[in-house]
C-alpha cells in the first residue's frame, strides 16, 4: 500500500472554505481517476498558527501511484494552485505500509 500524503497549513479565516473545497473539488477530482483505494482527511492538533489537515489517498501500490503521477499529478497540482501562499501553505510526503 502507497499513502500520498498532503498536508496544508490554512489561515484560520480561509480554513472553512478551504476545506469545503477541498471536499467538493480535490477529492472529487482524485477518486474520478479511479486510481486510489480510500482516502482520508485529519485535521492537527498541534497546531499554533492557522489551521493544518492532512489528507491521505491511498493507492493499491507503487505502480499505480506512478500511473496517478504520469496521467494526473499536473492537473491535481493545478487545482491545488487555486489557493496559495500565504494563504495556505502545502507539503506532501509519500508512504509505503510494512
């Protein structure tokens, strides 16, 4: 299992409708490609500044991952364009299950 791992910093005034967005738009866009097995979305706790959530996709294996990548990745990075810093602030990380 592969966990595509995005975590995004919001300002506190932008963070509801930036959630709601990610909701109806960016998770929308990423199960349309039919590539990913469940996804999940957790908000940190231990934050000081803004608000942080992470949301992780999860693909079957790193082939699939690599195919998300190759077909998708520029328009998943182009609709996340759509709010940028200093508004929001994005990191990503990528995971392999043992």
């Amino acid at each position: 299992m592969i966990v595509y791992t995005l975590t995004a910093n919001i300002d506190t005034e932008l963070a509801e409708e930036w959630l709601q967005w990610m909701k109806d738009d960016v998770i929308h866009f990423v199960q349309e490609t039919q590539l990913t097995v469940d996804y999940k979305i957790f908000k940190v706790l231990n934050d000081n500044e803004g608000v942080t959530y992470t949301f992780q996709f999860f693909f079957k294996d790193v082939f699939v991952y690599k195919l998300f990548l190759s077909e998708h990745h520029k328009n998943f990075s182009a609709l996340l364009g759509k709010y940028t810093p200093p508004q929001v602030v994005y990191f990503n990380t990528l995971l392999q299950q043992i």
